[in-house]
C-alpha cells in the first residue's frame, strides 16, 4: 500500500460489529420473541443444541446472531450468508427463505426427536378435514392418502428446501471465519453507504467491487478454513481496506469542495473515466523516470485519418481519450482509445463552448507535444468536482469520435488492451489492482502508466514527423471559452 490507511467512519465501522447497530431496539425486539420460540445460547447448551438465530438482513446477504442467555449482544455473528453480486431473483428467494423466521418445535418423550409445530398443525387440521370429507363420501383412497402425506410434507419439506437454498448462496459458519468475514462486511459497509447518499459513479463502482470480494472470501471459507485460505483472504481485506480508503477520502474531498468551493481546492483527486478495471486506489506520486521502452501494453496503433490538404496548420498539444469500443471498416481490431490535436476541441461540430473551455485547460501550461489524457484533466479538476463548470466531457468525447469516424480530422486511432485502457483512464497517481488466473493480485501503478503513454508518444510522433495532425477546417476561436478557472 501507497498510502496511509484512514480509520473508516466511526458510525460505519461500528455497524454489524454487533446486531442491529442501527436500530438498538430491534434486537430487544427480536430477544424477546427469541425467549418465547426456542433455545437460547447458556451454561445449558451442548453441541447438539439447536438454537434460536436472529437474523439481520443487508443489501449483500445477511447475519444470523444466537441469543446468549445472561442478556447481553453477542460479538461475532454465528453464521454469515453473502449474495452473488448481481444476485437472480432465485437466489433472493433463497435468502428470504433461509432468514425466515425459525420454526418452533415440539419435544415428546416417546418419540425420539421433535416434531415441528406446524407438522403438528397440519395433521390436526387434516385429520379434521379427512374426518369430516369422509362423513361426506368421499372416498377413502384418497382422502387418508392426503391426510397422512399433509404432515409428513410440513414436517421435511422445510428441510429440502434449505438444502436447496444452500446452493444458491455463499455460507459461512465457525467463529473463525465469520470473524473474518465480519470485518470484511463492516468494511463493505463503508462502501454501501457512501454509494448510496452519492451519485458518484465511482463510489458505485467500488460498493460493487466491494460485494465481489466478500461474495469471494466467502466462497472460500465454505471450502476450507481460514488458515488455509489465508494468503488469498489477506488479500482480499487489503483490496477491500484501500477501497474503504479511498471512498473516505473522496467523501472527504468533496464536503470540502462544497464548503469552500472548487477553485480553492488543490488539484488532487482522482475521478476516474470510463470502464474501470477490478480495483484501484491513489498511489504516491513517482518521481521523473524515463518511460520504460516495452511494448507490453499497446497492441498497436491503427492508421492515422488524414485529408488532402496539407496546408493546414498542426497543433503541439494532443487529448488522448478512452471511448466506446467500435470497428472500423478497413480491420477488424477494435479501436477503444483516440488521440486528437487539442484543436481538435474548437470544431464547429464539437459542442461548444464545452469542447473550447477543454481546450484552454488542455493547452495551459503543457509542453510542447505533451500528451494529455483526459483522466489527467479529471484529476486536475479536483477528481472530477471541477468538471461541470468547464463542460460537458462525454459529449465533446462522443463528438470527437464521430469526427475522427466521418474524416473531418486526423487522429492516432489505437486498440489498447484491457490494463493500458484502465491505466489511461484512472489518474496519473492511481494504481489497478487486478487478479491472475491463480489468484495472486497484480499491481499496476503510475510507472506502467507513463510506459503506455511513451509508446503512444512513440507512435505519435512516427505520425507526425511524416505530417503534422490536421485538426478540421472552420476552427472556433479559443477565446469563445471565457474564464473557468
């Protein structure tokens, strides 16, 4: 880790630390009815006891508690069930029934076992009803068949279907790993939260990745212990520690800027654009490296767009951008990345004054043949705060594709693969945290990013050495940008 871990909120750290920390009275609500329905946890129990669970149910899943018998909330929860993420109706189904309400059973001496109230229920009822079909007429092949199947079906049909419901969630039961996954969720809870007293896609995204690794971490503690699966489980919390991290410090960031506004806010968040990879965080800001000369990212650049006229004049200054994937009618390899000459911005058919104001933030202070990603500008925005006040960047986005698309001006169309595409549109400090086929987690930070901007420079520049980029005809003037900053 890059950076120093922040303490998650202390409301949110505390929730399902114990039951119901939001809503204190429900426990005592639900110890009450635990009193009157079945086996409370004392000095009385044995392993073969069946005990009452009170359950809490989350957006992901849920937590089922025991009752311990001297009064007080117990601490770790005794059985944790997590939902696929994107979970099927089916799947909600089963967790509805497996949080169903227990079933209160009746113990006789002489039959070994109990039998369940409601098997109990059913066949004094269907005994009244065959009773009374039989003094009807009805006939006895029949009617003492269903009078005799009815409580058999209430007494072990409950049971087939939890072994049903099972199958379709992820359960995790003994002390240690349901301490494991506790924190886990009481992390997760950070991440829910935020995402849903925030429009922010990216904290959307990380309550998404978020569920992703406790429905994994769940998975395998259902196979095997903790001890075991420690490796893999040690990096999960980590992912999901820097996740909480991260979504603290945006939370915190942004009450600041509407406290005091985005023009005194220092550039320094991150605001990433476009599809993101499995994980990410803010990282230390490297020092100046010459770009490593790989070419492990890039799989190569398509032709570059021109018009005949070569007497247009060529920009310096160049928006790399990541977009929609689409093929073009010369190849079959997908083009998802573009790079324009920042006067690209000033045509008549880019929306303005947005694509205008774009391209005073693009060309202030750059160097000369400096490329510029627009994830850079978005942390120069102040993780992205700033953006609605300069324009609309999707649109000018979109406009410029279809530029590119119908031949109104040059471009370096490129068909980057998964990791270079992530790392252009996270911020120029962020890492991608991605998972190999084994598992293991693979970091790539801003070094990985400045080589895939090398390489493109290095296309860039074969490009434009033949001929300067033409940016269109009928050019706007920049000054129609007005003041932004």
């Amino acid at each position: 880790m890059t950076d120093t871990v922040h303490t998650p909120p202390p409301t949110a750290a505390a929730h399902h630390q114990r039951p119901f920390a939001r809503d204190p009275g429900r426990w005592d609500r639900e110890r009450s009815r635990a009193l009157f329905t079945g086996h409370i946890r004392d000095h009385t129990c044995s392993p073969a006891c069946e005990l009452v669970l009170v359950h809490e149910r989350t957006p992901w899943g849920w937590l089922a508690w025991t009752v311990p018998g001297d009064g007080s909330q117990p601490e770790i929860p005794h059985q944790i069930g997590v939902l696929a993420p994107r979970a099927s109706r089916r799947q909600r189904i089963a967790r509805r029934w497996l949080t169903r309400r227990p079933a209160r059973h009746l113990v006789l001496d002489t039959v070994p076992g109990s039998l369940r109230f409601s098997a109990a229920v059913v066949a004094l009822i269907g005994a009244l009803v065959g009773l009374f079909a039989l003094s009807r007429g009805a006939p006895t092949n029949a009617t003492v068949p269903a009078m005799l199947l009815a409580p058999l079906l209430a007494q072990h049909l409950p049971g087939r279907l939890d072994a049903w419901a099972r199958a379709h969630v992820h359960l995790v039961e003994g002390d240690p790993s349901c301490r494991y996954l506790q924190r886990l969720a009481t992390l997760h809870t950070v991440l829910v939260h935020a995402a849903a007293h925030s429009d922010r896609p990216e904290l959307r995204r990380s309550a998404a990745l978020g569920h992703h690794l406790l429905w994994d971490a769940a998975g395998l503690l259902q196979g095997q212990d903790t001890l075991a699966a420690s490796a893999h489980l040690i990096d999960r919390e980590r992912l999901m520690v820097q996740l909480a991290d991260h979504v603290t410090q945006t939370l915190e960031r942004t009450r600041a800027a509407s406290t005091s506004g985005p023009a005194d806010q220092p550039p320094g968040g991150e605001g990433p654009l476009g599809p993101l990879p499995p994980g990410f965080e803010r990282a230390a800001r490297p020092t100046p490296a010459s770009a490593p000369g790989t070419s492990l990212l890039v799989k190569g650049p398509q032709p570059m767009h021109s018009q005949a006229d070569d007497s247009a004049c060529a920009t310096d200054t160049y928006l790399l951008f990541a977009h929609e994937a689409y093929y073009p009618d010369s190849g079959t390899q997908e083009i998802n990345t573009t790079v324009v000459a920042a006067d690209s911005l000033l045509h008549p058919q880019v929306r303005q004054p947005d694509g205008a104001r774009i391209h005073d933030r693009l060309t202030r202070g750059r160097q000369p043949g400096e490329i510029i990603p627009l994830s850079t500008l978005t942390h120069e925005l102040n993780g992205g705060t700033g953006w609605p006040a300069v324009g609309d960047w999707e649109t000018v986005t979109t406009d410029l594709v279809q530029l590119v698309r119908t031949g109104e001006c040059d471009a370096l169309s490129l068909g980057l693969p998964e990791i270079g595409r992530a790392l252009v549109c996270v911020g120029p400090t962020s890492q991608v945290r991605v998972f190999d086929a084994a598992g293991q987690v693979i970091t790539y930070g801003p070094q990985e990013r400045a080589a895939v901007l090398a390489e493109v420079d290095r296309f860039l520049t074969s490009l434009i050495t033949e001929r300067p980029f033409w940016p269109g005809e009928g050019l706007l003037s920049p000054s129609i940008s007005g003041d932004v900053s």
